[in-house]
C-alpha cells in the first residue's frame, strides 16, 4: 500500500471568537507542521510543503511505541521548548539537520515532541469525512501518550485560552469546529486561527554592519503586481554571533549597487543592497500605520521560494 503526502487542512485568520457549543479551542504551537504516514511497514514524516523530514526525527519513527494502528496519518506539530515555551527557532535546530552525524548530535542537543491534533487515515481506511469530534475519539484510541508525543487537548473557554497565551507571549490558538470534515489541501471557516504573535516568510534586501558584521536586516515582500516593497528592518531575535558571521560572508555574492525596493527604507542611507534570494521568518507585533511592522524579531534563515514571500502569505 503506498500512501502519496498530501497538503493539509489550514485555518482562516479569526478577527473575533466563533460561538456556539460545536466549536473548540486548541493551543496554536510554534513549531513545524508535520504530517506521519505510516503503510504498516514504513514510516515517513512530511511537513505542509511536501518536504521529507523522516530522517531528521528517529525519536519518531517507531510507530508501534506510540500508536496501535496498523496505518495511519497522522496530522500535528513538531516542537522543541526555548526559554520554556515552544520556540521555532529551537525546532529549526532539528529541521535544518541533514547529515546522519549532525542528527545524531541533534537528538542529544534538541528534544522534540510530536503534538498530535488529527487523523486522516487509520487501519486501513480514511477517517476524513468523519467529524472532527469522531476523528478525535479515534486519536483517543490509538494513541499511547508518552513524554515526546502528546494529544492536543480541546478548550471550551477559547477567550480565557487566548488570555492564558497572551500573558505567557505564546503564538496564539485555533478555533475548530468540531462538526468539520478534514479538506485535503483546503482552507475554510470551519478552522481559524487567531494569532497574538504575528509571523511570516519575508525577504532580504539588504543589509548595516557593525564593524564589518552584518547586524540588521532590511526585509521585503512582494505586491500583487511583483513589486518587492520594503517591511521593515530586524537585528534583534534568535541570531547567534556565529550565524550573524556566517550570514555576512554569505551575502558576499548578492552584494548590488541597486536598491531592489520600490520604496525608501528607514536605513537607506547605511545600507548595503542584495539581490533578493534569502528567505527568514520573523515574528513581530503588529503592522504600523506606515506598512512596517513593530518590534520584528529574526527566528530563522529559511529554504523557503522567494516569489512566495508576499502581501497575501503574511496576511494568511
């Protein structure tokens, strides 16, 4: 039996708290969404862009320690704790893995947990038309819970949630509707998601040193015409000194005499211009009057497509 990844089920972003008893509240975790498929011989885990990441997780890849299914898909979020809460940087310390030693190291350095919120598939048969309120007694059933993979719990008071994981400066929750069937590659009402902590992919464009360290980066996202527009600048977040070393000879190559934005940077006048090809993901408060965005924070350089770090992505 071969079972081919598939793109999973999204949220909508929430503007107010949905009402009625059919829905739910979870925690929205910063981590790393990942799918597992296991046929009953293999096991394989894939994240939403239908990146292969089974190697970078062996904790994970016993099936039987975990799960009573002889098959499944299984839907959740990879996490790791920094400055004990889910931080997407630690996790990145896992993801970004490739070689077999590193990984090993990796496994020591960087615990991971596997928070488990849906099924799609199980013995033999999927489960996805099923309600969510059904698909969860069936989690309920197969699942061993151990310490590195747990059932997301439901919440019932989503606004004393959305208070609890303000004051802890977590990344939000999510809304579902417990009548929801699971969409392969969908995005609809039926799940949403309403963020404290805003994210997204934008794209460097150029850079200030301090000395000869780069030690901010002026960041961008395309309109909808393809125009790259300036967001915004960030030198604070979870950059080491050895990453903002490696980023400056990195950047050597993508040094240009042209300002790629269409509009005027904060920092034109120290910057240093790049041809658009890296990709970080920043955390930040809110977007200003002006289209940039208050108090961003770097969490990762990413492999990310460039032509997808957009206006539309950021508000999704």
């Amino acid at each position: 039996m071969t079972i081919n990844p598939i793109i999973p089920f999204e949220p909508v972003v929430a503007k107010e708290f949905p009402h009625g008893e059919k829905w739910i509240a979870q925690i929205k975790w910063d981590g790393v969404r990942m799918l597992s498929y296991f046929d009953g011989t293999q096991i394989k885990l894939v994240n939403r862009r239908l990146n292969n990441r089974t190697l970078q997780y062996p904790e994970l890849l016993n099936p039987a320690r975990y799960c009573k299914a002889s098959s499944f898909i299984l839907d959740g979020e990879i996490i790791a704790i920094g400055d004990g809460k889910p931080s997407f940087h630690e996790v990145m310390k896992r993801d970004s893995l490739r070689s077999a030693m590193s990984i090993e190291r990796g496994v020591k350095q960087t615990q991971v947990s596997y928070m488990i919120f849906d099924v799609l598939f199980c013995n033999g048969s999927w489960v996805l038309d099923r309600p969510l309120e059904e698909r969860q007694q069936i989690l309920e059933q197969m699942i061993i819970p151990q310490n590195d993979v747990q059932l997301v719990p439901n919440f019932t008071d989503a606004e004393a949630l959305y208070s609890l994981m303000k004051s802890h400066q977590m990344e939000g929750i999510v809304y579902k509707d417990l009548k929801s069937t699971y969409l392969i590659d969908g995005k609809d009402k039926r799940w949403q998601k309403r963020k404290i902590l805003h994210d997204l992919f934008a794209v460097v464009g150029g850079v200030t040193h301090r000395g000869k360290i780069v030690n901010s980066l002026l960041l961008g996202l395309y309109d909808e015409k393809g125009r790259f527009v300036y967001i915004g600048h960030a030198g604070t977040g979870k950059m080491s000194n050895q990453a903002w070393r490696s980023l400056t000879a990195q950047i050597q190559p993508l040094i240009t005499s042209t300002k790629p934005f269409i509009n005027e940077p904060e920092r034109s006048k120290d910057a240093v211009w790049l041809e658009a090809q890296i990709v970080v993901k920043v955390q930040f408060l809110e977007w200003t009057a002006g289209g940039t965005m208050r108090q961003p924070s770097i969490q990762a350089i990413m492999e990310f497509p460039v032509n997808q770090c957009t206006f539309s992505q950021a508000r999704s």
